[in-house]
C-alpha cells in the first residue's frame, strides 16, 4: 500500500503548531526583526494582536504581531495597511520569520 502524503506546512518553532501551508507561499525575499521571511497569502492557528503603525523597510505599513495560538510564540506580522500605493498587494497578508517556523512532512 502506498504512502499516504500530505500537504507541506510551516510549523510553530517552539510547539509544532501548523501554522501554515507551502503553497500559500508569496515570497521568499522578505526581512523580518530576525532574518530571512516569507510572505504568506493565509496562515492558521494564530491569534493576531493589535494593530501599529510601523516604519518597515519598505515605508510606514499598520501592522499587527502574530503568535501561535497553541505556545504564544511571535511568529512574525500582519500587514493591516501599506501608505504607499506600491506596497498595497501586501495588505492582508502575513510575515512568517524563517526562523521562527520548521518544515513539515517535506
């Protein structure tokens, strides 16, 4: 019998919460507080905090924290609001820091 394969997901570093999907990748080419980041279309199993104007790299964004819902661990941001016009396509989206997540059944 063969074996039974499931999606790829990202998991929380700390508890191995899945907390998001391989194929909700946008880009891999973002910085975060900590390294390296991933741009995701979607995440789950976070819980979001509340939202703050900060200067990012790329110009003033409202942004909110976003932590597992299992550990509590931060595990990057959510874009509330890009000022800038070139920076719109990032509202809604989420920031997940490399380091922050481990891959799963890859």
């Amino acid at each position: 019998m063969g074996e039974v394969v499931g999606p790829r997901l990202y998991s929380c570093c700390n508890c191995r919460n899945h907390v998001a999907l391989h194929d909700d990748i946008i880009s891999k080419a973002f910085q975060g507080r900590h390294g390296r980041a991933f741009l995701f279309s979607h995440a789950m199993n976070v819980n979001v905090g509340p939202k703050e104007d900060r200067n990012l790299m790329t110009g003033l964004h409202t942004v909110a924290d976003v932590y597992c819902c299992d550990c509590h661990e931060v595990l990057g941001w959510k874009y509330e609001r890009a000022y800038e016009e070139t920076q719109k396509y990032k509202e809604g989206k989420f920031i997940l820091e490399k380091s922050r997540i481990v891959k799963e059944n890859w």
